[in-house]
C-alpha cells in the first residue's frame, strides 16, 4: 500500500447539485424606486401619499398647532413616514380629512409596530396581505376591523421578538 499525500494546491470541486435542503441565497432588496412605486399605487385609494411639506401646510390650515404638531408626531413615531429621493413621505390615510388629526384606529398598530419596523416596512405592512387578516392588507380591514387588524400587529410584534 502507498501512503496517499494531499494535494496542497488542488482546488475544491463545486457540488454537482444542491442539496435539496440547503439554504438558498436571499434574492436582493428591492429598489427603493420599485418598493415607492409600490406605496404609491396602494396608498392611492386611501387619499395617496404627500410629501411632510405638504402635510404640514395642511395640518396649518387646519389646526392652530399645525406644523409643530406634526413635527411632534413625528419625533415620537406616532406617524408612518420614510425618506425617499430627499423627502419625507406620508399616506394621508392616517390623518382625519376634516381636521387632520390621527386616526386613532390607525396609531394603536403603528405604537406596536414602530419599534421594530423603520417607516418603509411600516407603510409596506399596512398595504401588503397578511394571513390573520386573511390575506388582506390591513389598509383593507381598518375600517371594517380595526380591532383585528391591532391584533395582527401584536402578533407582528411578538413574532418579531420585541
């Protein structure tokens, strides 16, 4: 018998086929343009999407506080937001048209979820389909079943493990 020396320079062998369990690699994120393009459609039957300046004006028109209450709002995460191409971007649907004060229905899911959400997969989570809302947005429910759509954010939330 001959004693078998390793090949110090032998490059690996790539597998022939994966295995059928192994672990696939993650496919990239999306575009912020895609995933804004995205918000845009959905928000757009809920009153669309309006850049803080805009809000603003609106919220002064209507009320005496006007754009130091929404810069409140904002420091305290009490409103869906995100930055996209130097702006920040709100949905309308979670201000009262008359007033524009928040909807009360709105920011129960937002104090569980801003937390362990940024504002993109905030705005992302309220237009996407979600199984305990039996595959529908939470957009959707909220006026039919607000109640049910806070359950499925307390769920988000604990799944999430915060």
């Amino acid at each position: 018998m001959s004693p078998i020396t390793p090949t110090r320079h032998a490059a690996p062998r790539p597998p022939a086929a994966p295995l059928p369990f192994a672990p696939t690699q993650c496919t990239p994120l999306e575009p912020l343009d895609v995933v804004f393009a995205e918000l845009l459609n959905a928000y757009r039957r809920s009153g669309g999407l309006a850049r803080a300046s805009e809000v603003a004006m609106r919220a002064a028109s209507r009320r005496r506080d006007g754009s130091a209450w929404l810069e409140d709002c904002l420091q305290r995460r009490l409103l869906i937001s995100f930055d996209w191409h130097a702006g920040l971007w709100l949905p309308l649907f979670q201000f009262a048209p008359t007033d524009m004060s928040l909807r009360e229905d709105v920011c129960r899911p937002c104090a569980e979820l801003s937390g362990i959400m940024d504002g993109w997969e905030l705005a992302l989570w309220f237009v996407r389909p979600q199984c305990l809302l039996h595959h529908c947005s939470p957009l959707d429910m909220l006026d039919t079943e607000p109640a049910l759509v806070l359950d499925a954010a307390r769920c988000a939330h604990f799944v999430q493990g915060t």
